[in-house]
C-alpha cells in the first residue's frame, strides 16, 4: 500500500507567531483525523522549522521548501540539508516550478539538491509540471519525461524509491484553476508507468504521487480517489487549519 500524504508548502507566508500558531491548530485538528496510513507534512519557512519540529514533528511532520545541493561553506545565505535535518525535519520539497521560475533551478542542480537531501536523510518532494503554453500545445507528457528523465531519473534505484513526486501543473497553482481528476489522473498513470519502465513495476507501485495546483476541501475527496493520486500538495488552503484539516480528512470521504 502506498502511504498518503498531504503536505502543505506554506511558501513565503506566516511571521513567526503567525506560524508557531497556526501550526499549533493544524496539529490538534489533525490529530483526531489522521489514519495509520496517512502522512501529513507542513514545509515551512526555514526560520519556523526548529520551532515547529519541537512543537508537534511526529503528529505533524516538517519540511523545508528548498535545500543547497552542498552540505556547508561559503555559500552566503544559503541552508543545507545537512541544516534542515539537524533541526528535526523529515522532509524537503525540491524543484518547485516557483523555484524553478524565479531562482533558476534546471534539472541538473535539482538533481544535485536532491542527492544532497537523500545523503542527510531526507525524504525530497520532487516537483514536476507543465506551464500552460506546454498543457494547450500538447506538449505536457514530454515535458514531464525530460524533468523527470533529466533530474530524478538518474539516481540509484534504492535511492528513487524514497522519494515523493508531486505533479504540480502551473497553470493551475495559486489560480484557482484546478486540474480536473481525469486530467491528472492521466498524469499521474503516465508518471508511474515511465517509473516502471525506468525501474520496474514494484518500485513505480510504491511511489507516492501527490497533485498540487489549486486543492481545496471542495475538490480533494475527487482527486485523492483516483487511482494513481496518493494525495496533494497544499499551497493556499494549507494556510487555513480547517482547510487543511478537511483536506486530510477527505482520503475518509
Ligand atoms: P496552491 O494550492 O495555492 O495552488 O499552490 C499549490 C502549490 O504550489 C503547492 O506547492
């Protein structure tokens, strides 16, 4: 059975007390929610994360939202894995298309930060999907093969098979555009079946694919039902802690 996972990525929102409050809810309402087989993660900012670990990491488990490929040294402003597990997280999104558009990641340097998150031990929540122009000139499946094929695909089978996807198409982040279950449930079969062909069938079996872009409470019960979603990740609504909560509970619906 693949474990379910919904994980918030809070992205650069929430002030310290903002968010040592809000995770405080998130972990009682959660709490009474969670399943046995069921994870939920909130990626913080990085200044939350030692505080947040402390608070409440085993009911609620804590990720980064970016990590540097090196483990230490002259790199001015920048936090390492090595960093992001001493205080107590388990998990790191890595190659979020934000990143990619804003910081100029490409596949390469991704594929060197999430060498650098598996070495210190941390599950990476590696991110893929099309920009609207790729999704309207039915260029999608191709353009999530070569991210794929280009940064994660290169790693030792053992190592692939800790890590988590997440397909994120960016048409649909933060626009309230969601992708419908079928689209995404496309996605996602295709996803596991380049998994397969790259790795075999019981590594691609057991690979949780999570969908972000624009999951709410309203659609998340639809798209956690589909065969190849094990869950989402969060962006707006996990800034809510009944929002994120109901997203939690709507694996039960
Ligand atoms: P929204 O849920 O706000 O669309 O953001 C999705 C996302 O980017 C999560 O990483």
């Amino acid at each position: 059975m693949r474990k379910k996972i919904v994980a918030g990525n809070w992205k650069m929102n929430m002030d310290y007390a903002d968010g040592i409050s809000l995770f405080s809810e998130i972990v009682n309402m959660v709490r009474d929610e969670k399943n046995g087989d069921q994870e939920a993660i909130i990626c913080a900012p990085f200044i939350h994360l030692n505080s947040l670990a402390k608070l409440g990491g085993t009911i609620v488990h804590i990720g980064a939202q970016n990590c540097h490929q090196n483990e230490s040294g002259a790199y001015t402003g920048e936090i390492s894995a090595k960093m992001i597990k001493s205080v107590g997280c388990s998990y790191v999104i890595i190659g979020h298309s934000e990143r990619r558009q804003y910081f100029a990641e490409t596949d390469a340097l991704l594929a060197e930060k999430t060498k650098a998150a598996l070495a210190n031990g941390l599950t990476p929540i590696f991110c893929i999907g099309e920009t609207l122009d790729e999704r309207n000139n039915g260029d999608y499946f191709n353009v999530i093969k070569s991210q794929l094929t280009n940064a994660v695909f290169g790693l030792a089978a053992e190592d692939f098979s800790k890590v988590i996807l997440a397909y994120e198409p960016v048409w649909a982040i933060g626009t309230g555009l969601t992708a419908s279950s079928d689209q995404a449930q496309e996605v996602h079969a295709f996803i596991r079946s380049e998994i397969a062909a790259q790795f075999g069938s019981e590594i691609a079996e057991g690979i949780s694919i999570l969908y972000g872009g624009s999951c709410n409470p309203k659609n998340a019960a639809e798209l956690f039902a589909q065969q190849d979603i094990d869950g989402g990740l969060i962006g707006g609504a996990s800034l809510k802690s009944r929002d994120f909560t109901d997203i939690v509970k709507a694996f039960n619906a």
